[in-house]
C-alpha cells in the first residue's frame, strides 16, 4: 500500500489528522495527479506529487495544522487549502455589527438623550420606511414576530369557533398565535421542494369554520401566493403572511407583507434584518387593519386610559428601532450577498460530486428569495451523522425543524398521527441548514463542503 493509499485508511495518520487533510486539500484546481491516484475517492485533490514526497507532506501535517502550512503547503495549489479557517459559525452577528458600530453607538445614544424609549420618534421612521421597503401601505411596530402574528387574528376578531390553516413546517409561533386567540389550528402539509405550504393540501383541509390561512414564507422563499391568494378569495378567508424569515422576499415581483392582508416580520438577531434583542413589525395596504393593530399592541388604549378593547402590551422599543434604522439602509446589499453565497453553495457541492448525497434547495423562478437559510437535504438516513461530524470539526449547522408542530406535546389533543402530513416529517428527518450570513467569506464555505465531502469519504470508507 502505498503512503497516500495508506493515509486514506487510517494508516499512520489517525482519524483527526485524516480529515483535516482532506478538508484541506479538496476542491483544488490546480492539484492534478494525486487525483488519478484518488479516483476511488472523490472528494480528494491534492498536488501532484509522488508517494514519497507525500509522505513527506503527510508526517507535517500529521503533526499539525499550523505547521502543514509551512511545509505541506508546497503540495497545495494557492487558495485551496484555509490554514485561517478553524471553525465556521452558523450565523455572526458581530461581523455585521462591527463596521456599523460608531453609527449605532451615535443612534443609541440619541435614544437616551431623547428619554423617549417606548414608541418614540425612531419607530415611526422605521415604521414608515419598512413599510415603503415592504411596498405597503402601512406598517406597524410591535415587541416581536410572534406578537406581530398574534395582532394580527386579534384585529381580525378571530377566536373561539373559528380554524386558521398554517403549515406545521414552521417556527412555533405560526401556530401558537392561532391557539392563543382561541381559534383552532388545522395543520397542512408542505410541498417538498419548497418547504412551503402546499395550496392542495389547504385547500383539502377547508370547512364552514376556516377563517384564515397564515402560509410561512419559509427560509427567506414565498410560499405558492397565486394559489393561496385565489383560495383565500374563493373562500373569503383572511390571509396572514408569516414573514418572519422573507423580509425583501418578492414573488413576481412583489414583496413579502405586501403579498396577503397582513404580514408579520420579526427583527430576531437571527434574521435577515436583526436586531440586538426582540422586536417584529406588522404591514398592511388596509388603514382598518393598521388602526386596530396599533390600538391592540397599546392595550386597546385610546386615549391615554380610555380602553376601547382589551389589547395586549407589545410595543416596539426605541431602542431596537434605532438600531434597525442604521441597518435597514444595508439590507439590500446583505441580501445579495446572502443570494451569491447560496450560488456559491450550488455550485461549490455539486463541483464536489454531493449531490448523491444532497439536495439542494431549490428557488422557484416566481420567487426572489433571500435565503435566511440554506438548507440542504441529507439522503440515506444520514443528517444526524453528518450534522455530528461538522460538529466536531466546528462548523455550524441547525435543524429547522426537527419536531414538526403537529407532533409536538402541546399540540397532541389534536390528534395528528405519525404519517398523517408525510412530507413535513420527511424533510424533518432530513433537512440541515448550513452557514449562509452576508459575511461568511469563500474560504468558509469552502470550508464547509470540504468537510461535508469528507464525511461522506470517510462514511463510504467505513462501509
Ligand atoms: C417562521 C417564523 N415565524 C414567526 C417567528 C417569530 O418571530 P419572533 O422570534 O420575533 O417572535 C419566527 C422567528 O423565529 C419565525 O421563524
């Protein structure tokens, strides 16, 4: 056996060291003969070099890292190997704060100058530029996404009697703030190149008693509005969008929150547009429904303790809106970033041969979408395995969602059994999200799919 054949069993190298030269040395251009010598193992591409000068290579970075770039680099084509990449998060915040900081410092101090904390000045300028970003006509500010959805039915009067369809694929809140209200959940199944809600599926589930749809523009992507939107109207059902993760989204050309009769976004630090705590935001092109949304986050007060109907108290801070302000006029850019790194991601895992593997998410051509998340399928059983291996080799992934909504606990006296939505449960089980912030640079996510291409190496060397 010679030294590389050797080294990709284990040989002398040992498992660790094993996998940190193949992370290193995939996908390089340039690196031509070892490939011949790999053809029994794709994801491999080193420099051309003989056994012996391998071996060479192979005892340096063995021993480590740091040390492989001095003498192992030699056998690296430039660019290929990431010495500087130790560990890619899921998400960082800190790098888009950063070169905002004087600007938000300023804003913030401005807030505490002002002593207007709650609903002051600063809110009202967010309000009137989402809504103008979000091209409706109105927007109104409140404490989080989950809050946006629950004024939402609230102002629409829905409760005790009444059902809303959502998809159980989402964020707990879709559904909680139907249970909330008073109303029944009736969960709908996705359709699975999207994730999002399948129309056939919510127009099956209509009875005497629906009163609203609430699809999720799920991972930054528009779900079928065409075919929502003439259901909604067929049946004079109200349609919430979840926009939580889709702020920018358009389907035909037309943006998330503009899409339906109401949509609700969340300013989570995780999302497209974060900010440094909780906060959401509700837009409507209808003045009824941004007058009854305004009087319900304030406690149905109008005016100042003259209760016109019993609200709840979900303001939006100043503070937040502040920061939202100095970032919102970034969002386009980040947007596009967000949209180049999920090409990249295509092109970088199909170049790698993992599309055995894998399936890529897919964007509809009606769809702008914003890829809040990049989230792969693993075939064969193998998310799990694949996801503790990118732990360990410090790359950050998350499951959305690992138990769907209508398999959890608190939704089990309505009686959904294991089968009942198949799709949603396969893309459960199968579903990954991998790093896509704005920032992450390409050696990151070269990175990333060197490593998910040596799982999948070391899994079939494993049998
Ligand atoms: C699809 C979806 N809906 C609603 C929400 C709720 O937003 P928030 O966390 O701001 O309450 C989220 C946030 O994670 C979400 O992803």
């Amino acid at each position: 056996m010679g030294a590389f054949e050797q080294f990709l069993s284990g040989g002398t190298a040992g498992k660790d060291r094993t996998l940190r030269l193949l992370a290193a040395g995939a996908t390089g251009s340039t690196l031509t003969t070892m490939q011949e010598k790999s053809k029994s193992c794709p994801s491999i591409q080193l420099a051309a070099v003989t056994d012996t000068d391998f071996e060479k290579g192979n005892a340096t970075m063995a021993m480590s890292n740091d040390v492989a770039v001095s003498d192992g680099s030699q056998y690296l084509a430039a660019g290929t190997y990431c010495p500087s990449v130790e560990s890619v998060p899921l998400f960082d915040i800190q790098r888009q704060m950063a070169p905002l900081r004087a600007e938000i410092d300023a804003a913030i101090s401005s807030v505490f100058d002002s002593g207007q904390f709650v609903l002051g000045p600063e809110v009202k300028t967010l309000e009137a530029k989402i809504a103008a970003f979000c091209q409706s006509s109105f927007s109104v500010g409140c404490a989080s996404g989950s809050d946006a959805l629950l004024l939402a039915l609230m102002a629409a009067d829905i409760g005790v009697g009444d059902e809303v369809i959502v998809p159980s694929y989402t964020f707990f809140s879709t559904a909680s703030a139907v249970t909330r209200v008073g109303a029944k959940v009736v969960f709908a199944d996705i359709e699975p190149t999207t994730f999002n809600i399948d129309p056939t599926d919510v127009a099956r589930r209509i009875t005497k008693q629906t009163k609203a749809i609430i699809p999720v523009h799920l991972f930054g992507q528009c779900a079928d509005m065409n075919t929502l939107c003439d259901i909604a109207r067929g049946n004079d059902l109200l349609m919430v969008e979840d926009a939580a993760q889709a702020i920018g989204a358009e389907y035909q050309g037309r943006r998330a929150g503009a899409l339906g009769d109401m949509g609700c976004f969340s300013f989570y630090p995780t999302k497209n547009l974060g900010g440094p705590g909780d906060g959401g935001i509700l837009t409507c092109s209808d003045e009824r429904w941004s007058d009854r949304v305004s009087l319900l986050r304030g406690h149905g007060m109008r005016p100042r303790y003259y209760h016109q109907a019993i609200g709840v108290n979900s303001r939006l801070d100043s503070l937040q809106a502040a920061v939202l302000n100095v970032k919102l006029p970034h969002l386009e850019r980040w947007t596009e970033m967000r949209i180049d790194n999920a090409r990249k991601y295509d092109h970088l895992l199909r170049a790698a041969g993992l599309t055995d593997h894998l399936e890529l998410p897919a964007s509809i051509s009606e769809a702008r979408h914003v890829w809040n998340q990049y989230v792969i399928r693993v075939r064969g059983g193998q998310r799990d395995a694949l996801r503790n291996y990118l732990t360990e080799t410090k790359v950050g992934t998350e499951i959305y969602y690992p138990v769907p909504l209508h398999r959890q606990t608190c939704f089990a006296d309505l009686e959904y059994q294991v089968g009942s939505l198949p799709e949603t449960e396969k893309a459960a089980s199968e579903t990954l999200a991998l790093p896509i912030f704005p920032e992450l640079t390409d050696e990151e996510q070269r990175f990333v799919v060197q490593t998910i291409a040596a799982y999948f190496e070391s899994a079939r060397r494993t049998g």
